[in-house]
C-alpha cells in the first residue's frame, strides 16, 4: 500500500517525527516515527510486509504508533510537545 505525506513535524528532545498520511481512499493517519529524516510533503511512503520506506526505499523508518488523523490531536501535538515544522 502507498501512502503520501501532507504534514510533519519532528520533535526536538528526542529526534521522532509526527507525520499525517493520506492514503488513495482519503484515509489519513498520525505516524509517529523515527528515521534518518522526516516525510516532506508529497513523500511516498511504502508498506511491505516486514519494512516501511520513505520513496524510494532508500530510509527505512521505525514504526513508534499510528493513529487515526483528528485535528485536535495533531493540534496538541503541535502545542504541548514543542514540536515544530520539519
């Protein structure tokens, strides 16, 4: 399955990533992650079935939690972890 990056902010104290992923069918998502560097807008992001890679496969990311988008969750996360745009 593929999925494309909207939004990602990283997290300064602990170098994760938050990103928000939308998939064909409008389904999106809240990733929280870690890698070599976050998803930037319009990244592909493919699942197989042991790995995730962010386009070409070149950065594997690990896999922290998901969650279902929802505006004020992305808010808080924005707000109270100090994260800021990636």
């Amino acid at each position: 399955m593929q999925w494309i990056a909207i939004d990602t902010l990283n997290h300064p104290t602990n170098g994760t990533f938050f990103s928000i992923i939308t998939a064909r069918r409008r389904t999106q998502l809240i990733l929280w992650y870690q890698s070599g560097s976050g998803l930037r807008q319009g990244d592909t992001l493919h699942v197989g079935r042991q790995e995730i890679y962010i386009n070409t496969g070149q950065d594997a990311i690990v896999l922290l939690n998901s969650v279902p988008f929802n505006r004020v969750v992305w808010q808080n996360i924005r707000t109270l972890n100090g994260c800021y745009p990636s």
